[in-house]
C-alpha cells in the first residue's frame, strides 16, 4: 500500500540515523524519550493525521464561512479539533508547567510534518496559537500566564497575532493602531488589522490576539511599537470570561488557497471599549513580536515542506501506477509502461526527493539544535548554536517555501493533465502552498535579513559558525572513498560561495548598496541550494557504511548517496553560475527608468 504524506522510512532515517535523538534521552530532560517512546509518538502521528485530519484536506478548500462578525469553520474539524486536543498535540514540545508534553523538537517537527501535510488549512489556527502562547510565556507578566497559558496550550482557547494593517504590511513601523493608558494600567485600543490568520472561528471559548500598536506620545516608527494582550472575551479575576471585547471580525479574505483557514479583518475599539494589557515594555513591542515571528518563520518553512512532501508521496505513487506510452528501450512490440521509467518523469521525481530529503534533515537539524542549545552547560557553546540557528531561519522560511512550490509545480506535471484537475489532490496543494512564500515577512524580505543582519552578525561569527559546520560535514565525508567525489565538489562551490559572500557584503557597504540588494533573493536561494547540499551529503556520509549489512535495506541507502550525486552533480553547477552572476552584479534592474519598464 502506497505511503501518504511521508516516507515513514526516511523520518526514521533522520530521526534515529541522521540526528541520533534518542541520544537526547540521557539527560534527565528527556529520559522518557527513548527511540521506543518516539517511534510510539511518530506511529500515534500518523495515525491521527491520516485518519482524521488528511479527510479534512478536500473539505477545507469549500472555506470558511463568514456572517455578521461571525466565522464558522467546516463542520468536520470540530471533532478532529476534539481528538488533536485530547491527543495533547499542541504543546507537544512546550513545558509541563503549562500543561505541556517536553518532547524533544525533532520529534515535535515529525509530528507536526504529518499533521501540516495532511491538511495545513486546519493546522494553522493551532500553530498561530502556539505562537501566541509561547509569546506570552516569553514575554508577559505572571499574572497574564496565569490567565491564559494553560486555556492555550490545552486549546480551549486559541492565538493569533495582530501586525499587518491596510497601509502598514512589511513596514510595521508604519502602523497606526493606538492605545491609551487607563487610570488602572490597562489600555483602551483603537485601529484595524488585516490579513490575521484565525482571527476569528467557532472552535474555540476565547482568542487571544497579542497585538502590535502605538501608545499615545509614542515615537514614530518602530521604535514605539508596544505588544499588548487583547482578549476578544475579557477574562475575570477568577479566569471565567467576562463581557465582549470589542473585537470585531469585519470580513474575511477570498484566498487563492488555503480556504479552510479563516484569514480576517478585525476592527479594534469601533465602540471604544476594547482593553488590552501590556506585554514586556512599552516601546519594546517589535523586539517580542520577533521572538514569536522567528517561530512563526520556522514553522512556516515547516508548512511549506510538509505540502511539498505530501505531493511528492502523491506524485510518485501516481507515477508507479499511471501507464503510458512504450518505454524507449523496450521492444517494438511491448506494451505500455509505468511512466516512473521515462527519463524525464524520473528527473522531475529526482528533483523532488532531493528537495524534500533535503528539506526534512534541515528542518528537523534546526530542532535538534534547539534542543542542544536548551540542554547546553556551555555558554560559548550555546550562543554558537544559537549563531546556526539565526542563519538557518530566513532559509527555512524563504527557500523551502520558494522550493517548496517548485516540489507542488512538479507533482502537478507529474500527473499531466490530471494534475491541473481539482478532483485530483496536487492542484489543491500547489495553491495552498504559494502563500508561504509571502506571510511571516516575503520571501525577498527574508533574502535582505540573510545579507543585511545575518551575515555581519556579531561581527561575521553567526554566519562563520554556520560555514563551520558545512566545512565539518566535508571533511568526514572526505574520508569516505565512494563519495568523496561529491564532498569535493561540494567543497569546490563552498569555495566560490564564501568568494561570493565577501564581494556582496562589500558591496552592500558601499555605494553600490541598491545593486547589492537587488542581488538578496538569488545569494539566499544560493545559500539555500548549498545547504541542501551540506544536508544531501550528510545523509550519504551516514547511509553509506549501512550498505550490505542488511539486504532489505541497501536499496534506502543506496538510494541516499544517489540523491546527494543528483542534487550535487546536477543542481549545483546552477549554483555556480548564480554566484558568477552576483559576483558579476550587474546593476540593469537598479537602472532601468521607472517608464522603461513599459504599461
């Protein structure tokens, strides 16, 4: 029987092979996490996401439905909501003190991969949650703690996060949103906010919207951006809830995908009756705001990944069992073949594994690392692994969305005509998963804060730690007969990639800045192709010593330094040629008349 949304093999490849995660089991953190415990959890996973949530996937693209201020979501997720939350699924990783479960993170993201990939729709009102709740847990008072965290991470009451408004997107300095301080320190607020992911449903007693706005006096810009806790239903001293908030839902947005999720228009304080109570310090508001945004970019790299992996599991299926046209080599007389033996649906399928191999150990490596960093006594060690951290976020976010997309673009041509046919699965994935590359800050945003703030960070010691462990993974591999070829070529674009970097940051310093910045998006895709490669080869340095001892599995191993042999071999010799063009920086888009442009 075919596989849905991952290969349960390759989870368990960068889980237990790759990663080790079990390892994390020796400290007193994690003791319960041992590799029965987690294979449990993984197989519960799965379980829940094929069975409940996957169904949701095609009755979540009728939307949403909206009436006078209200959201109801499709009747179907009230149940599943129901077993998510009695499966204690949404403060998996979080801390028991708040009713948290204290899973590794890895094995949080293999969860969660499962989930997200079975209907993202539905995922995203408990990953904004999440969100909202780890913000507070950050960031608010006790008393604020008190009042929420336990009702949010159990999911009996939901989060959000309100940023965006009509004239003040990615430039959130911009926003007009006010609050006026109270005689009793609570704060009456005023404006509206777009585009806010669950910001309003009917799964849910309360939602709790941490919302960015100016206190009166306030300097202009960002830098009098306060974070403030508003309730849609105000909370009372005994934690019941009280009367409306003056939280109104004036709309929500008509999407290309994603229907069944709720994207709305909120109006705050039309009857001058909505109170919110700081969070952090006045004027600090953007600093807290990214601590959550910085999950929200992971996760939405995570998002993307998990529909990327569920169309590839589609796609080669479809490939197995669609038979088309005689392959070339068979005789004249021979039937039809499966169309996973013609050469270019197998390139298509080569690209999409590499990608989403890649994908999965990058994504999983990054919760590894938080994990290290928690269970750290080193601080020298851990504000290295925090260093790794910084870098790898905006390629999370920006080039597994962007090729995330690309992976849904292939499935679709994958399945031919039938691709582009909504009774099929891979249409739907491939709209669901073009917003990713632009929520949680564009994907061109991302590329600015990789060149402008990551790689100069702490004076260039973020980005060298992150070079650092590429260079580690080479050296191993080096020692490996079979595939040092493809550690050396590897090292050979590392080479010109750090050549690139230097002639970039110099440029972003000088007089040439526009240029320089015109070049962001392709020095990240390059950055993101490089680390694909670093994960690729890791995965073959692990997989090769395998092969042999055990029959059944030489084809998976194989199958790694196969993959690593594609991406390397294949994919970054584009690499190069990108860097060549940057290095070169040709200013045409920073010179071309506004009227050249044509219309």
């Amino acid at each position: 029987m075919a596989q849905v949304i991952a290969d349960r093999r390759d989870v368990d490849f960068v889980l237990h092979e790759q990663l080790e995660v079990a390892e994390l089991a020796k400290s007193s953190t994690f003791t319960e996490f041992n590799r029965k415990t987690i294979d449990l959890i993984v197989n519960e996973a799965r379980n829940l996401a094929i069975k409940e949530i996957l169904p949701l996937q095609k009755i979540s693209d009728a939307g949403c439905e909206f009436d006078a201020g209200t959201v109801r979501v499709p009747e179907a997720y009230h149940k599943v909501y129901k077993n998510y939350l009695d499966g204690q699924w949404l403060a998996m990783g979080d801390t028991p003190e708040w009713g948290g479960q204290g899973m590794p993170k890895p094995v949080c993201l293999a969860a969660s991969e499962y989930f997200h990939g079975a209907c993202n729709s539905f995922m995203l009102f408990h990953m904004a949650t999440h969100g909202a709740a780890r913000l507070i847990e950050n960031f608010g008072t006790d008393e604020q703690k008190n009042q929420v965290l336990k009702n949010m991470y159990a999911g009996k009451w939901s989060g959000t996060m309100l940023l965006t408004e009509p004239d003040a997107g990615s430039d959130v300095g911009a926003l007009s949103t006010v609050a006026r301080r109270n005689p009793d320190g609570t704060y009456s607020l005023s404006g509206s906010k777009i585009f806010i992911s669950g910001g309003e449903q009917d799964m849910v007693e309360n939602i709790i919207h941490p919302t960015l706005a100016r206190i009166e006096g306030a300097p202009e810009g960002t830098r009098g951006i306060s974070l403030f806790m508003v309730p849609k239903y105000r909370i009372k001293a005994d934690g019941s809830l009280g009367e409306f908030n003056d939280v109104i839902c004036t709309g929500i947005e008509h999407k290309m995908g994603l229907h069944g999720n709720s994207t709305c228009s909120l109006t705050l304080g039309g009857k001058g009756e909505c109170i919110g109570t700081l969070i952090g310090e006045e004027n600090k508001g953007m600093a807290a705001m990214f601590h959550m945004m910085n999950e929200a970019r992971q996760m939405t790299g995570l998002q993307g990944f998990a529909n990327a992996t569920t169309a590839y599991m589609y796609a080669l299926d479809y490939a197995r069992q669609r038979i088309q046209t005689k392959h070339m080599t068979d005789p004249a007389d021979a039937g039809p073949a499966a169309i996973i033996r013609h050469p270019d649906v197998r390139r298509q399928l080569m690209i999409m594994k590499s990608f989403v191999d890649g994908m999965r150990s990058l994504i999983y490596y990054n919760g590894m690392i938080q994990n290290r960093c928690q269970l750290s006594d080193s601080p020298e060690e851990k504000e290295r692994l925090k260093n790794i951290e910084e870098v790898l976020t905006p390629i999370i976010k920006a080039y597994i969305t962007d090729k995330a997309f690309e992976v849904c673009s292939h499935a679709v041509q994958v399945y031919g005509g039938y691709g582009y046919v909504e009774e099929y699965p891979v249409a739907q994935l491939l709209r669901d998963a073009r917003v990713f590359q632009i929520y949680e800050g564009t994907n061109g945003i991302q590329s600015m804060d990789l060149v402008g703030r990551k790689m100069g960070m702490k004076k260039g010691a973020a980005f060298m730690a992150y070079l650092e462990e590429i260079r580690s993974t080479i050296e191993k591999a080096r020692n490996i007969e079979s595939i040092r070829p493809l550690a050396e070529n590897l090292e050979k674009l590392l080479e010109t990639y750090t050549e690139t970097a230097m002639v970039l940051g110099k440029a972003a310093a000088s007089d040439k800045v526009l240029n320089a910045f015109a070049f962001t998006h392709p020095f990240l895709e390059a950055t993101g192709d490089l680390t694909m490669a670093w994960m690729l080869l890791w995965r073959a340095l692990v997989a090769e010593p395998k092969i042999g001892l055990k029959k059944k599995d030489d084809a998976f191993y194989k199958g790694q330094i196969t993959t690593a042999r594609f991406f390397i071999n294949t994919q970054l010799p584009v690499t190069a040629g990108r860097l060549a063009s940057i290095r070169v920086m040709d200013g045409a888009a920073i010179d071309m008349e506004d009227a050249g442009f044509g219309g």
